[in-house]
C-alpha cells in the first residue's frame, strides 16, 4: 500500500506543478495582450 500511496502523490505533485506553470503561463499571456492593447489604444488616440 505503502507503494501506491507514494506514486499517487508523485503523480498529484506532478500534476499540481504542470498546473501552476500553465497557470502562469496564461497570465503572463493576457499580461503582455493587456499592455499590448493599452499601447494601442494610446496611440490612437494621437
């Protein structure tokens, strides 16, 4: 049992940091589409 229980949380930790990176990832994506649109936006007002 002993081995089960530790591949189990192998795997959740695993899948827990693949998760945190995707996470990550997306908001440094909408980040960079925010500031992209704010510059935009900006230099259509001129």
């Amino acid at each position: 049992m002993t081995r089960f229980a530790a591949a189990a949380l192998a795997l959740f930790s695993f899948m827990a940091l693949t998760a945190c990176e995707t996470v990550e990832g997306a908001g440094r994506d909408l980040e960079t589409a925010g500031k992209t649109i704010s510059r935009e936006a900006r230099e259509a007002k001129r």
